[in-house]
C-alpha cells in the first residue's frame, strides 16, 4: 500500500491533516513528531490505526529519518514540524533555530540521500511539501496589495525568520539537487484541536473559564483568517497538482482586526453558552502590553493557488468561527487534558501574573 510520511502530525494542523487524508484517501500515513508540549496524542484518536504508523521522534535525527523513508519507501513527505509561536519564540529562540532551521536541513538532507539511492522513477513522482507561513513576508502598511509568492522575504521575529531560513534551505536543495519540493504559505488557521496558547482558542478557554481576554496593544493588528480543513485541501491539492519548485500562497481573503475577531467570539459564546450573570463576555476583554516587534498586518493574495489549482476555501470566516467555538464547548476534556502544569506555567509567565498567583496555577 503506498503512503505518505508527514511530519508534526500530533499538532494542530498537522493531526486535522492526517485525519482528513485518513477519511479522504486510502493511503496510509507515517506521521513523525516529537511531541513537543504542542504535540498530542489525543489529537489522533479518532485516526484509523490500519493505516496510520505514530513515530515518536525528531526530524534533525537524520538516522530515525533515514530509517524511515527505507523502511517506508513513502511517495511523498508534508514537513509541518515545527515550534510555531511567535511570543515563545520571543522568550527563547533557541528551539526554533533547532527544528525549524537544522531540523528541516537534517529532513531535506536525509532525503536527498534516499532519493540518491533509489530508482529515477521514484525520483520522478516523489513530492517534498514544505508548510509555511505568510509571516516570513513580514508586515504590510494598511491599503498595501496582499502578499504574493514575489513579494520579498522580510521575516520580523525569531518564529518567522526561522521559518524564513528553512523555506530557502528547501528552495536550494530544489535548485541545487533537484529535489521535487513545493513549498505553501499560509495565512493563520483556526478550528478544532488549536492548542490555547494562540488567539482564537486562548479567548475561547479563557471566556469559558471567567479570566481576562488578553488583547495586545490597541488590538488593531491584522490577520488574514483560513479555517484548518481548507489549509488542509489546500495541501492535497499542491500535493496532487502542484508544480515541482513553485511556491503556492494559501488564504481564505478573511482579513480581520485582532479586537474584531475577540468580539466575535464573545457574541458568539453569548448566544451559544450565555454567562450566568447575563452579561457580556466582552467585559472580560483586557488591553495588555503588546508583542514586541508586533507585525502589523497579513494579507495573502491567493489568486496562484485558485487560478492554477482551482483551489478555493469552504469555510466563511463566520461559519468557521461558529464551528470553532462550537468544537470548544463540545471538548471540555480535550481543553481540560492540554492543560498540562507547563501550559499553565507558560501562561502565567507570559501574560505576567504576580509570582504568587503564578506559582498556583503552575501548581
Ligand atoms: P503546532 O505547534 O500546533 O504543532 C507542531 C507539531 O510539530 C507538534 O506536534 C510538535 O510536537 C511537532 N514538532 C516540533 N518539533 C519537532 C521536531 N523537531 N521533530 C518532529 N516533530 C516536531 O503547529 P501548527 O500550528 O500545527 O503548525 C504546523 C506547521 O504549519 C508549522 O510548520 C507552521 O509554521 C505552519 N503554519 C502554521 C500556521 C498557523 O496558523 N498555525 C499558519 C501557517 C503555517
Ligand atoms: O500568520 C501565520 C501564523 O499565524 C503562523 O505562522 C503561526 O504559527 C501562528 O501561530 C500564527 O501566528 P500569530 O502570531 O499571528 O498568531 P497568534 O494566535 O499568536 O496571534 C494572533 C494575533 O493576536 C497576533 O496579532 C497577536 C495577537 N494576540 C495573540 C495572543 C496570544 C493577542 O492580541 N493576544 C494574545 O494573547
């Protein structure tokens, strides 16, 4: 049976992923993670154990990967291993340099070895996708045209300059050595199984949970918003159809203010799972000292992808927010289990509690 190794699957987009192929094909998947504190197993349950081979491990160790693709002899790789954060990339780079920049060196190195090894038509129909993210174009003024695949690379933070360096690590190994890769860049995603340390799911938890809804600065930053199922359909399809060496820009033309889309989410846990006391839980919205180096706005223009894909996103930003905040309110033990001691310890570190009261929720 042919499969397909991903990597990162145990993470928010990477297990939406590999559950969508498992439904959607009849391919087995090879998923390869870490599992890193982002990383969870549960987020595979539902995933058909027939065809889905979990590898608890490091895409840097070039052993474990070599072993892998012999073993495997897998048609193609979806490399989204990665630490994702901007704000820990702020507090401590040093992994970010680790797996985002070596790790996907020792990735692309490995293969380039197994390739060399094998058959020119295996070469032929191998893919390499590499998942990235519009940040590593850095920020757009407010009126500026959308970010295209020419726009200049101009990465702002640890997170997007890592990500940045791996995207060219992959474009090289292309030019250089032939490697069949396409390389995606993707607006932010929201939706099911998004750990509560980003935007969307960490107002939701904390709306639920009576604590403040941490708003950066004026709260006027702009992203542009794809639910998880769409990226996804964007990936098959770069996956299937995409042209070997191209970059494809993936987003769902959902442009929305930080402040907007807090409030959003509290219209919609007031009419979903009203407050007991009958107000709004836009009371418990709080400015909060801002990101540094904080980029402005993102915008993806998604007109390659579309035109040469035909690939469009299913999901209105207000259908998939309504499903988000749905799924939270439906998984009570998913949020409960995530947060672990170290993801109280992070929040506590992070949004600055006093020590006293860090140390009890850390506890
Ligand atoms: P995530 O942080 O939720 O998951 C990352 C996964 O990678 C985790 O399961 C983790 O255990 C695993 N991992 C980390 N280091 C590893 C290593 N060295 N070897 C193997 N596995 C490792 O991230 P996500 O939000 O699902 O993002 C996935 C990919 O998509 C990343 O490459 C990210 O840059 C990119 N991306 C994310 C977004 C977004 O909005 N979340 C948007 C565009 C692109
Ligand atoms: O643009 C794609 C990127 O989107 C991905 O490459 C990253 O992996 C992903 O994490 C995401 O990065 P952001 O920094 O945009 O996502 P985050 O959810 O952390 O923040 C979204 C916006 O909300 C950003 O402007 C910062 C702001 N914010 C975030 C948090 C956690 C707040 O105002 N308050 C918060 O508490």
């Amino acid at each position: 049976m042919s499969s397909i190794l991903v990597t990162g699957g145990a993470g928010f987009i990477g297990a939406n992923f590999v559950l969508d192929w498992l439904r959607r094909t009849d391919e087995s998947v090879v998923n390869l993670d870490k599992l890193t504190y982002a990383g969870n197993r549960d987020n595979l349950a539902q995933a058909d154990e027939r065809r889905h081979v979990f590898v608890h491990g490091d895409i840097a160790d070039a052993a474990l990967v070599s072993s892998l693709l012999a073993q495997h002899r897998p048609r193609a790789i979806v490399n989204f291993a990665a630490e994702s954060h901007v704000d820990r990339s702020i507090h401590g780079p040093s992994e970010f340099i680790d797996t985002n920049v070596v790790g996907t060196f020792r990735l692309l190195e490995a293969v380039r070895g197994w390739l060399g090894q094998g058959a020119a038509a295996q070469q032929a129909s191998f893919r390499f996708v590499h998942v990235s993210t519009d940040e590593v174009y850095g920020s757009l003024q407010p009126g500026e045209p959308a970010f295209t695949e020419t726009h200049p690379y101009d990465p702002n933070s640890p997170y997007a300059a890592s990500k940045a360096a791996s995207d060219h690590l992959v474009r090289a190994w292309h030019h250089t050595y032939g490697l069949p890769v396409l390389t995606t860049n993707c607006s932010n995603n929201y939706g099911p199984l998004h750990f509560p340390e980003k935007l969307i799911p960490l107002t939701i938890v904390n709306a639920l949970s009576g604590k403040p809804l941490p708003v950066y600065g004026d709260g006027l930053q702009v992203r542009d918003w794809l639910y998880v199922t769409d990226h996804c359909s964007a990936i098959r399809r770069v996956l299937e159809a995409g042209r070997v060496g191209e970059t494809y820009n993936v987003g769902g033309w959902n442009e929305k203010a930080n402040i907007e889309v807090v409030r959003s989410i509290c219209a919609l846990l007031d009419a979903l799972r009203p407050r007991s006391d009958g107000r709004s839980y836009a009371e418990q919205i709080a400015f909060v000292q801002d990101r540094p180096g904080h980029d402005r706005r993102y915008a993806i223009d998604a007109r390659k992808i579309e035109r040469e894909l035909g690939w469009k996103p299913a999901e209105s930003f207000e259908s998939g927010l309504r499903k988000t905040v749905q799924w939270y309110l439906d998984n009570p033990e998913w949020v409960r289990r995530v947060q672990t001691g170290a993801y109280r310890e992070w929040i506590a570190r992070h949004y600055q509690q006093p020590p006293a009261e860090a140390a009890a929720a850390a506890a």
